[in-house]
C-alpha cells in the first residue's frame, strides 16, 4: 500500500512530496500534500482554519533578508508542503522498489574556474579578512551537468543510492515539488526545537578520507591541526550568538564529537538551551548556519554579495519539518541545505564551499570544493565512488571504523580541545540571576557583530539589566539613561570616519566619557576609545581572528580570545596615556586594555568561549566603570 503511493506520487509530475530517512531509523518518512509559496517565515502556515497542520519547509537562502542583511534575490520561493499524508515506509523494501539504472552525466565540470575561484580566495583573505570585515568567510562555486533522463528519475535513483552507500547523515532526503526536486544527505542539523529545548550543532573541519581507509594515525593527524581548530571554535562561537539571542539561558557546550560519514569525517559540538519562541522566530533568529556563510554574520552576507557570482537558490539555507506537538504548539526540525543535489529541466547543480580563515592556502580551498563535490556525486553513484577501505575490497564499507572514534588516542585529542574553552560556556547556567550588578542596568549598543547577545547573556549572569541596541537605533536618550553603556564590537576599520556605523559609535563612546558616564568598551569600540584617548590605530601583521592568547590585565593574568585585524598600539613598556591606565604587550606596545575614571575597555571578546577568563574579566572591568 505504502509503495504504492509512492508509485503514484512519483508519477503525477504535479505532485509534491518528501522522503526522509532520519539518521539510525529504520523506515523512510513520505510525506505529501499541497504547495503554498509563502513571503515570510512568519507566514508559514502552521495553522489552517484554525486546526495544527503539520508543514514542510524550504527556505532558501535569500531569506536572510528577514533579519536585515544582504543577498541577491533569486526569487527562489519559500515553498511549504502543508502535509495531508505522512507514511513510513520500510528502508529494505523501499531500496529494492526503487530505480537502480545508472544516470550518466554530460557538460559536466565547475562554473568557476580554479584559477578564478583561487582568485577570489586571495581577494577575500586580503581585502575582507585582511580588512577586518571578520574572521572567516565562505565562498561557494557550482559543480554543474546535464542529464538525458527525468528528473524524479534521476533523484529517486539517487536517493536509493544514498540510502544504500551513505552513513551518518542526519537527513537523507528527496523533495519533489514542481520546477524543483533535490536529493541529499546532510550532516548536520541546524536548529532543532522540541519541548522548550533549542539545539544546535556545529560541524567545522573536513577530513577526507585517503585511499585504502582512514587510520589512526591519519585521523589523529587530522584533529592536530591547528587551522581544523580554530575553525570549529570560531563556528561555535557564531552559533552560540545566535542561542544567546533565542535561549533564556545563553546555551550549554558538549562535545566535541567525531561526525563520522563513508568518505568525510568532522568535528562538532552541540549547543542546548531553553526558549519559549514560537519556532518559526527561533529560525530566523538563526538563519544561517556560519559553517556555510562566515562571521560576522551580517558582514559575512554582504562579503558573499560580493564576492560570489550568483545567487545560492537553496544553498546553505534550510529544510525545515514543523510537527505539532502535545503542548499545543509546534516542534522544529531543521537540518542544513548541504551536500545536496538540485535538479531542474534536466540540469543537475551541486553548490559547494570552502570556508577561508586567515591562513587558508587557495589552491587548498580549491582542492576543498573539489572533494566536496566528488564526495556528494560519488555518495549518489554520478561518479566512480573512491575506494576507500580495502580490509573486504568493498569500496562503500565504512572508511572510518567506530572504534577509532573510541581510541585512547583520539578520544584525548578531542577533550583536550575544552581545556582551552571558558568553563562559563560548558557548565550549565540557568536562567535566574542574582550576580553583583543587580538593580543596575546596561545598554548594549550593537556595532553589527552579535557576540553582543553572548555579552548581554553573561552581564545578565552579572546581575544586569541589559537591553541591546542596534548602532543604527540607539538614541542620545538611550545613551543618557543607562546605568552602564557597553559599546560592542563589530567589522571594519576604527579609522574610517566616512563609515557612518563608525561614526555612530564614536560618538556613542564621546558622549559617555564627555558625561563622565560608566562606559565599557569593546573590541571596535576599544579602539575607538584609545583613538579618542590619543593613542596609535595600526593594522596588524596577522590578523588575530579566532586567537587565543594570555595576556597582562591590570594585575593579572587573562586567557582572552580575539578577533581583531586592527590594534591600539604605545611604546613598549607604557603604563598610561593621561589618566588612562593601559594594559599592553610588553614586546609590542599593543593595547589590550586601558581604564580610567568611569571607563574601561578591552580588545579581546570576553564573551567568546576562547575567553577561558571571560567572566571575571568583564566582572573586573565593569565593576570597575560603574564604582
């Protein structure tokens, strides 16, 4: 009965419907109904005629729009499957109903150039990074074809395959609807809702599996990599923003995990908080997952509205599954639009990216991109799968065994990355403050970088009051008003006064010194602050994006983490500058923090998770402002 339909669906080009095997599950969800393309996400219907409904969502990426920030509009629809029928069939006798004929392909090859795309590599890594428009960037290119057969042909085809070689993924799936059908198997779920609980899950460095199989030896190699790190750090660190803004009680760490697939492997972590938010507010919020766009995450859309050549249609947006639930309202499923395959009239695209850091080699991003795609169309059989195990000779059995993932070894490697994180972050930190602030209140303005949602989250812990304001929207009275006023961090130069976000801030930081008004700087603001105290603005060699270091903070010391391409700078061995006490390098002369009568400010990000002092460092300089 169930094939059936399926058999039926299939043949009705009209039709729109889902497969989705849910990873460790041993059954495929078919899920069916009628189209509604919506504007919003606030317009998904998760309701009709007053009666729950259960809904299928893809959000393409030009919804990030909603949250104010850039994207070309592709007019790619936000289209919602209103579910009628919601089947389970048997992954074994689904595997034997569907076509196994190969789906050759013609034309094939990337629509950008190694050359051009290793181009944009250099171009980003200078002029964005280099520039301080954030710590990291992700650049996509296209691997496009063409096929000879129907195009729910070819995904069904596909999806067999998927469910037949692939292992790991957290959806595998197949959405047909008219003019789009995709197939894929994604790693990672971005947002997850259910009973008040918010999830997210950070995935960051890319382990291709060699010829013959990984080791032991490979692997380790693999998570001793200093730039595979950072990135999954710095990753955390985004998404633990986006939990801060949406999560009552900031978001808890666990982890880190192995993410074990047949011919890549990963790192992640999992991030846990409470939230009362209606589901559809807890996406947006969290749109989209800086794995596959960068952070900043505001700069980062403007850098790939640069940077990149066309828009991403649903590339590194979301499938999302909203499922009534007992409380009356609705659980959210959401993993991320990855490593899949887009079909329309014929033509196949496969979007990629490679995710560009400071010290990112280019040709290495582009060998990236390269074994992203081959790993995708060699998983749905377009390609010659790789051998990559060679104990059976079989050429899908899994690469990466489970117990190296238990190896003394490498079990060590993985939790000795926490001992460089902030304890704030890891421990569970409930939702009632009472710390030494409290009765006071605090503005936070934010200078568009949103680590200004994990401050307000700890100088809640603090006992504050905090509001958050965007540079944009603050006011002189806002500014007047507040007990405390923390100036946030964000991109850019601190030089530029035709900026009008820097110009903004400022005089946000002018008129709280001029009033001799609490006032706690940070990061661009800092430098603002030093900049309006006299002292020295300068690039830096290196950028410091996502570095942690052990500094001197007025007396003691701090392991802070940074994100700075620009730095205060004095003469070595500068103890003040007129009243302000300055806290520097002791070789370099650069400023780590200064204060002074009702002002602090620091350079480093206190509320990043590589600020294993973070807590107490802010808990010093804003008692410091406000005494």
């Amino acid at each position: 009965m169930t094939l059936s339909r399926l058999a039926e669906l299939s043949a009705d080009p009209a039709a729109s419907f889902v497969l989705i095997a849910r990873d460790g599950a041993d059954t495929v969800e078919l899920l069916s109904g009628d189209v509604i393309d919506v504007d919003l996400l606030a317009d998904i219907p998760l309701a009709i005629d007053g009666v729950p409904r259960e809904v299928f969502a893809l959000v393409p990426y030009r919804q990030v729009r909603e949250r104010g920030f850039v994207a070309q509009d592709d007019g790619a629809p936000l289209r919602c499957i209103v579910v009628d029928e919601h089947l389970h069939l048997p992954t074994a006798q689904l595997v034997d109903a569907l076509p196994t004929d190969a789906v050759p392909l013609s034309d094939a090859g990337f629509d950008i150039a190694d050359e051009e795309y290793a181009a944009i590599v250099e171009r980003v890594i200078a002029d964005e990074i280099g520039h301080g428009e954030g710590a990291n960037f992700v650049i996509r290119r296209d691997f496009t074809a063409n096929i000879d057969v129907d195009d729910r042909t070819a995904a069904l085809t596909w999806f067999r395959a998927l469910l037949t070689h692939e292992r790991g993924a957290y959806w595998t799936f197949a959405v047909f609807t008219p003019g789009h059908v995709a197939v894929g198997a994604s790693p990672e779920a971005h947002v997850v809702a259910r009973e008040g609980i918010v999830t997210m899950n950070p995935i960051s460095g890319t382990f291709r599996h060699p010829a013959g199989g990984a080791t032991k030896e490979t692997l380790v190699e693999f998570l001793s990599s200093t730039k595979e790190t950072e990135e999954l750090f710095m990753v955390v660190d985004e998404e633990l923003k986006m939990m801060s803004a949406v999560c009552s009680d900031g978001g808890r760490i666990t982890g880190p995990h192995l993410k074990e697939m047949s011919r890549l492997t990963h790192t992640e972590y999992m991030l846990r908080g409470r939230s009362r938010l209606d589901p559809r507010d807890i996406l947006r919020e969290t749109m989209f997952a800086p794995t596959v766009t960068g952070s900043p995450m505001q700069n980062a859309c403007a850098v790939i509205r640069r940077h990149e050549t066309k828009p991403r249609g649903y590339y590194s947006g979301v499938a999302a599954l909203f499922t009534p639930n007992d409380e009356g309202g609705h659980d959210l499923d959401a993993p991320i639009l990855i490593r899949t395959v887009y079909l329309k009239d014929g033509a196949l695209s496969v979007p990629v990216g490679a995710t560009l850091v400071r010290h990112s080699d280019p040709y290495g991003e582009v060998s990236e991109t390269h074994g992203k795609a081959a790993g995708v169309l060699g998983a749905i059989g377009a390609v010659e799968r790789e051998r990559v195990a060679e104990a059976d000779g079989d050429a899908d059995a899994p690469a990466v065994p489970r117990s190296l993932a238990d190896d003394a070894t490498v079990a060590a490697l993985l939790a000795s990355r926490n001992a460089r994180l902030a304890d704030f972050w890891l421990n569970p930190q409930g939702e009632d403050f009472a710390g030494p602030f409290t009765g006071r209140s605090a503005l936070v303005v934010d200078a568009e970088d949103r680590f200004t949602t994990m401050l307000a989250h700890q100088l809640r812990h603090l006992g504050l009051e905090v509001t958050i304001s965007a540079w944009s929207d603050v006011t002189d009275a806002m500014v007047d008003a507040a007990d405390l006023v923390v100036a946030g961090p964000g991109p850019g130069d601190p030089r530029d006064e035709q900026n009008t976000r820097i110009a903004r801030m400022r005089e946000v930081v002018a008129r709280r010194l001029d009033a001799g008004a609490p006032l706690l700087a940070v990061c661009l603001s800092h430098q603002i602050l030093a900049d309006r105290l006299g002292i020295e603005l300068a690039p830096l060699a290196a950028p410091h994006q996502g570095l942690q270091k052990a500094v001197p903070l007025f007396g003691e010391d701090a392991s802070i983490g940074f994100y700075n391409t620009f730095t205060a700078r004095v003469a070595p061995g500068t103890a003040a500058v007129g009243d302000a006490e300055v806290s520097a390098d002791a070789a370099t002369g650069d400023v780590y923090a200064l204060r002074g009568e009702r002002f602090a400010s620091v350079q480093g990000h206190l509320e990043s998770i590589l600020s294993r002092d973070g807590i107490r460092t802010l808990e010093r300089l804003a008692a410091h402002a406000l005494a």
